[in-house]
C-alpha cells in the first residue's frame, strides 16, 4: 500500500490541506513532501556544510526557490 506524500500548503500563513482549499485566502500549492528517509525532507546545506534555509527542500522545491530534482 503506498502512502501519500502530497499535502496542499500557504506559503504565505503556513496552513496546511489535504484537499485545495478554495476558501483559503491565499494561493494553496501542491507540495510533494516524499517518504520517510527521503532527503528532500532535509534543509538544504551549502559546499560550506552550512543551511542555506531551514526549510526542507519540499518547500523550498514548491514555492519555486531551488530547483527541483
């Protein structure tokens, strides 16, 4: 059985939806966040071993910031 790995977020307020929420305020994206172990999960770091942002690559991958794999 394969789980789901998509959820609907704000980037703007951070609220979260299984389903789009037309009644939400702002623009609602579809974010693949992947399965356990998967290293989209993690921060992204630079060649200096330092985080670029504390946001998991998912996000980062969904709001159009890095681009994705």
């Amino acid at each position: 059985m394969s789980k789901k790995t998509q959820l609907y977020i704000c980037p703007i307020c951070f609220e979260i939806s299984s389903t789009v929420d037309d009644a939400h305020e702002h623009t609602m994206i579809l974010c693949d966040y992947g399965e356990v172990g998967d290293e989209r999960r993690k921060p992204i770091k630079d060649e200096n071993n330092h985080y670029v942002s504390p946001a998991p690559r998912w996000f980062l991958e969904a709001v159009g910031w890095v681009k994705a794999d």
